[in-house]
C-alpha cells in the first residue's frame, strides 16, 4: 500500500510567500502573504515562519522550500533571492529545522518543478527526465534515475543562461523572446494565434525553433528520455510544437529521438507541490 504522507510546501516567490499542506497528491489548505518590503532579513524570516504555521499540523512530516535563487542544497543557505535583496545568505534549513523541529529541504524553482513533476506528475512515468520551465526566463531541473540530480549550488539544468547568437537562450526561449524582439505580450500573442492571426502564428514558429536548438542542446548535454516543459509559454504548446519538433529532427543522433517525448505539465499548483516533492525525494529510495 502506498504511503500517503503529510508536507509542507513552501514556494517562496519575489512577491509572494505560499505555504500549502500536502497530503498524498492533494494541497489541502494553502496560506499566503506578500513578502514584506524591508531591509530586515529577520522581518522576512518571521513573516514566512508565520505563514507556514497558519496550515502546519501534527501530522506533519517535513518542509520543502522553493526559492528563486541559488542555494548550497546540501546546507539549506540561501543565497541572493530574487526581489528579497536583504537575502544574501541565509541559513533557512537552520532557521527553519530550528522553529519547527521536522527535516527540511530547500532547492530553487526550477529543480522544485521538476522533482515535483516526477512525484506528482508527468514524470512519474520516467526515470530521466528534464523539467525545462518556459516562463519569465528559462531554467531547468535534471531527473536521473528517479532523483533530483545533486548538484553543488543548484545551478545544474539552467540552460537558458547558456550562450546563443546575440544573446543566451532565456532571451529567444522564454517570454522575453516575444516582448524584446516583436514588443507584444506572450499572452497577447496567445490569444491572437487562436483567433488565427497569421503573423502571430509565424512568431510561434520563429519561437519554436529557437527553442527545439536549446533541446538538442540539452539532448547533448544529458541525454534524458523526456522533457516535461512548464511555465507561461507551455500553455502555448499547440502553437510551436510542429516547428520546434522540425528543429529537433535534424539532432545528429537519429536514434536518441525514436523513444524522446516532450509533454506539458498539467499539474495545476506545481510550485507548492515541487517543493513538497523534494522532501518525498530525499526520503524515498529507489
């Protein structure tokens, strides 16, 4: 019979702090705050040890923590948050572990996609794996052998900082590719290609092939067997996917593509569910 365990899952965002409590595959209650506007790393502290105790129960077993920032995975110390400029380093597990008494597990939010998709979604039908977000920016997380690859400072899969033509890939693979080079929204350019407006449509294809050149990138670089693609621009799968396929085809090694897939996430709160997924993780053997 499978365990059904009780986490915490905390996604700690630049606006926002969310805490949700998982039990199995279901969020049960989540609570939220703006993240306070201070110079006082304490203040954000206690505002987040707050949140996470108005849905912290007995049941409990451990806290999962997403962060948009680098991280030593290994110490739980957070360094640089995104919009939180008073975290520079932060011993958060310390912090944390300290005022709760239960494990607690930290890593950026790109790893906590992924993971969180191989527990509670698509990836749970492969051992290896990429959750590649296509957002804001562009970052991914690496999944081998049924884990979150362990890397140093949680910089492994963020592969929209890699170099490319004028720029790196964040700037041609994510929402920035829309807005910087055609100056429209990617949601407007959503809703125009589903009216059928042509040339939002070809802007979907320049896109898909920017992006299929970072796959067959990531193709060389880790071999998975998929990629579970997340993050704003996903949900305009249907627009790109032909062009960005077409790229792909041309990878030197015919024989990587007969058993690769590409599948959007469909996990609705995946952040609160990522994070809770790297204490099921840690915790589980394979």
């Amino acid at each position: 019979m499978e365990q059904i365990r009780t986490i915490i899952g905390v996604d700690l965002g630049g606006t926002n702090m969310r805490a949700g409590l998982v039990v199995g595959d279901e969020i049960k209650k989540v609570s939220s705050c703006l993240v306070p506007k201070t110079d006082v790393a304490e203040e954000v502290t206690e505002a987040l040890i707050t949140t996470i105790k108005e849905v912290i129960t007995t049941e409990v077993e451990g806290i999962g923590v997403g962060v948009p920032s680098l991280v030593k995975a290994s110490s739980g110390i957070v360094y640089d948050v995104q919009n939180i400029p008073s975290w520079k380093k932060i011993p958060l597990k310390d912090i944390l572990e300290k005022e709760f008494k239960l494990p607690v597990y930290i890593n950026n939010d790109a790893n906590c996609f992924a993971v969180g998709e191989r527990v509670y979604g698509a990836g749970r039908e492969y051992a290896d794996f990429v959750g590649l977000i296509t957002g804001t920016g562009v970052g991914g997380g690496i999944i081998k052998k049924g884990h979150l690859m362990p890397d140093q400072n949680c910089g492994a899969g963020e592969f929209g900082m890699m170099p490319y033509l004028e720029h790196d890939y964040e700037y041609y693979c994510s929402g920035q590719f829309f807005e910087n080079v055609y100056n429209v929204s990617g949601g407007e350019l959503a809703q125009r290609a589903s009216e059928g407006d042509a040339k939002a449509l070809d802007i979907f294809k320049e896109y898909g092939k920017h992006l299929g050149k970072a796959i067959k990138n990531i193709l060389l670089a880790v071999d998975p067997n998929a990629i579970v693609l997340g993050g704003s621009v996903s949900k305009s799968y249907a627009y790109y996917k032909e062009a960005m396929w077409s790229e792909i085809s041309t990878f030197p090694y015919q024989f990587v593509l007969e058993n690769f897939v590409i599948v959007p996430s469909v996990v609705k709160e995946i952040a609160i569910l990522g994070a809770a997924a790297l204490y099921v993780d840690a915790e589980t053997d394979e």
